[in-house]
C-alpha cells in the first residue's frame, strides 16, 4: 500500500489527496467532473420466486444513444441457489483516492440469507463482469461466527467491512461487523470483543469525527419468514442508532430512537466530511431522524421528516405507513430523496438546513394506493381515493419504489422495486414476485426542486430469459452517491 493510504488506515482514514487513487478527491469534484453514468449493475434475485436458478448480477445500458438503452445486456449468475443477493459495494472508493496503488476494480456482492460473500470483477470487461472469488459462509461462521452479510464498504486500509446481521442461525444477538482484506481472505470482526449491539444492518462512517454510526433492522430469523406486527412488539425488531469509536471499534454510545424510529434502516452522513449530521430513514414509523452532534461530543437525535399513515379500506391494518426503506442524499447535501414503498411516492427534500427539510418534489411510481387496486386510501372529509400512476412505455407500474440511486450530478434517480422476497410476496403477491420487477428513471430538477418520470427508460426484469426476477440495488462502475465515503 502507498505511504498516504498507511498514514490513512492510522489515521482512521484522514489523508491528503496529492495522489490519485480511485474516486474522487472531494464529493463536489465528483459532482461537477465526474461523467455521466453509463452501466449500472442490478442485484436480481430468483430466491423466493419459485423459479430454481441462482441470482444474478445484470448490467444495464444507461447511454440514451444506444441501440440496447434501457436494457440487460449482460447478467452474471452466481453459482448456488438461494443466496438473495441484496446489497453491494466497492473494494475501493473515494476513501482510497490517497492511494494511486488502489483500483476500483473489484464490486462485492454479499448473500443476505446464504452468508456467502461473491467477489465480481468488473474492470476486466465492464459490459460483462466475471466471478473472482466466493468467500464461503462457513469459513466466514466458523472464523468469526458471523451471518446474514448485508452492507460492504471499503476502509482507507484497503481491507472491506461488512455488517452481518445475526449468527449462522438467525440470532440477532451474534452480529458484528466481518473484515475481509485485500484478497478477500477472512480476517476476523472489526468491533472490539464484546461491543456488539444487540440488531445491526446498515452503517456509515465519517473519520474526521472518529465516528461510525449503524442501524438496526432485526433478527434474521424473524424477518426471513416475512413481517409479523407481533415480532416488533416481542422485541425481535430494532429501534436504535449504535455510534461506535473509529477506527478503534469502541461501542460508544446507543440512541434510543423509541416509538419515533422503528426499523431503523439506511443511514447516511452528509457527503461533506467535515459535517457532523447525518440521516436515518426508519421504515416502520416512516421518520427520517436526523442524527448529529452535540456540545459536549456526544450523539443526540430528532424527527426531521415525517410521512403521515394514511388511513386505509381492504388491507391487513386500519393505516398504512408509507415504509421508508431507502434514501439518497445529493453529492452537495443539497437534497435529501426518499421512498415510501407501500404507498408508491418518491419525494425530493430541500436539506440546506439539515434540521429543517421541505418538500420540493414528489411523483407516484407504484404502491398498493395506486387507481385499480383493491386497496384505497380515506381523506379527512371522509371520501375514498386513489393516487394517479401512470404507465411507462406500456406497463403498468408494479410493487412500489424501493431501491433508488442519484447519478454524480444530481439530475437523474434511478429506482427499483424489490426490498426482500419474503416480503415482496407478503406485501405485493404475485404481481411483483410472478411478474418480476421494473426499473425507472426519474429527472431531477435541481434548480427549482421537481421530479418527473422519464418516458423513455423502463427495465423490464419481468422478461428476463430464464423467468421474472426481483430486482434490488444499484452500482455504477464508476462511484456512485451511497457507496463513496469521503475522508
């Protein structure tokens, strides 16, 4: 490793930028010179569906000049069946840009259920990523204890951290956060013995506040067979933030988010280092909490964003919330965009003063409260709605917008609608899990605030060669706004 990514990894990832290594220097550079995006890899799942064949990795066109625009023009199948791929991430990003010996060469593509961990090569031939390496989960059990991998992000270090979400059996109480280094060799856990929270999921770590802080979904034995109201009040769901010591591994401090924050999911810092506040979309009671320091140095919290439940006819509760389970913040910190993926909507937040967001933009791309479902929403004087979706190139939006990712410049979100096959039949029944998932794109006005549906983009993962597949995260080749952790 070069000198300046030594003196990162000691530091806990503060170093200068003189060097290039991969990414980019700063979030604004990327911003304003990265090119416009033309592949992005998909996370597509056959596990759940009835259809025996294993996951895979597609690569989409993004070029609107191209004959295959808008299409799979490359899919990498695992090699078992079963995995649920789900989240992904880089051996390398921007927290490696003060090392020119680093590559963003290798995506890391962890199985929720299985525990294996798939190694892709994507700089070999970008259109057609091959297999590198599988990291089996019984080497990962057995040298660690750990299962149910779910976020990647890479260390200044070059090794890469992945949050595990229960032991090889399900119990919440034996997650921790697994290191692999360089070569994708099991290293051992990251957090100190005995500085394990009680639920994980995801997490995000900002240096220069010597601060790592992560979520808490639940016990995998809990939600691998679907959601159970009655499992949220038995406890086997979380509702915390853990701030932890980096790079030290030190459990420093738990938020308690209460009723506020159930199902803490995706958590985010701003994209500015020097920031200390960050965001954490909680599904359940579909808040978005603000996290953020305070005088003294601790950690405190409060509600920034709030989606009402709506009061609903013909589904299995009297209100529904609108279950946030993925949020993106601009490279700027400018905007802050959210998905409520039962009822259907996505919405753009003004976030130049983080502890006052508003609504700038908002559009209707799916949900169970879309016009000719069974399902309808009442308003306050008592009458009974429906929200407008219209179709794209054809098709009939299905399921609601669950995974988004936000192009460098700020102007196109892409989004996908599979969050997890149990629940994606649970919530959504065969129109998602028989007829497979879609992806769009939405334009982004960034000057004004603004969504709008692009016409002209619509990923059919409903007639993929072998069967419909559930389509989940998103990764460019080049970096993108929720894998890149600046130093």
């Amino acid at each position: 490793m070069a000198g300046a990514a030594v003196a990162a990894a000691a530091n806990g990832g503060a170093c200068c930028h003189a060097a290039k290594g991969p990414g980019y220097a700063t979030p604004l550079e990327a911003m304003e010179k990265g090119p416009r995006e033309k592949l992005v890899y998909v996370t597509c799942v056959y596990n759940g569906t009835g259809i025996n064949k294993p996951d895979y990795l597609a690569t989409v066109d993004l070029e609107p000049d191209s004959p295959t625009y808008s299409q799979v023009i490359h899919r990498l199948p695992v090699t078992h069946i079963g995995d649920e791929l789900h989240h992904s991430g880089w051996n390398s990003c921007s927290s490696c840009h003060g090392d020119p010996s680093a590559k963003r060469r290798f995506l890391i593509l962890p199985s929720l259920l299985s525990g294996r961990v798939y190694v892709v090569d994507t700089a070999t031939d970008p259109r057609a990523p091959s297999l590198h390496k599988v990291v089996e989960s019984e080497d990962i059990a057995d040298k660690t204890g750990l299962g149910f991998p779910h976020t990647s992000h890479c260390l200044a270090s070059g090794d890469i951290m992945i949050s595990c979400l229960g032991d090889k059996e399900g119990n919440a109480a034996g997650n921790g956060f697994l290191l692999l280094d360089s070569e994708f060799n099991v290293k051992g856990r990251w957090e100190k013995p005995g500085h394990s929270p009680l639920f994980g999921y995801d997490f995000w770590y900002q240096p220069r506040h010597k601060t790592m802080i992560s979520s808490s979904w639940g016990a995998p034995a809990a939600f691998r067979t679907g959601f159970n109201l009655q499992h949220v009040q038995d406890g086997l769901y979380g509702r915390h933030l853990h701030v932890y010591d980096w790079p030290g591994g030190e459990l420093k401090q738990t938020l308690d988010l209460g009723d506020t924050g159930l199902i803490p999911l995706e958590v985010r810092f701003l994209h500015d280092p020097s920031k200390d506040t960050g965001y954490v979309g909680c599904a359940l009671t579909s808040n978005m909490v603000r996290f953020f320091k305070t005088a003294d140095g601790s950690w405190s919290h409060e509600v920034a964003i709030s989606v009402k439940p709506l009061k609903v006819h013909n589904w299995i509760l009297p209100e529904m919330p609108g279950l946030i389970t993925d949020f993106v913040i601009s490279l700027d910190d400018r905007y802050l965009y959210l998905v409520n993926w039962l009822h259907g909507d996505i919405r753009q937040y003004n976030i130049e003063d983080p502890a006052k967001p508003f609504l700038a933009g908002q559009v209707w791309v799916g949900g169970l409260l879309q016009k000719g479902s069974d399902v309808v929403y009442v308003t306050d004087d008592g009458q009974e709605e429906q929200y407008n979706v219209p179709q794209v190139k054809g098709h009939r939006l299905r399921g609601g917008p669950q995974m988004i990712q936000l192009s460098l410049d700020g102007k196109r979100i892409y989004v996908t609608n599979s969050l997890f096959s149990r629940w994606d039949e649970q919530f959504f029944g065969d129109d998602l899990v028989k007829k497979g998932s879609h992806m769009l794109q939405i334009d982004v006005d960034t000057e004004k605030g603004g969504l709008a549906i692009n016409p002209n983009f619509f990923v059919d993962f409903g007639t993929e060669p072998d069967g419909p597949a559930l389509a989940h995260e998103m990764r460019y080749p080049g970096g993108d706004c929720t894998s890149d952790i600046w130093i």
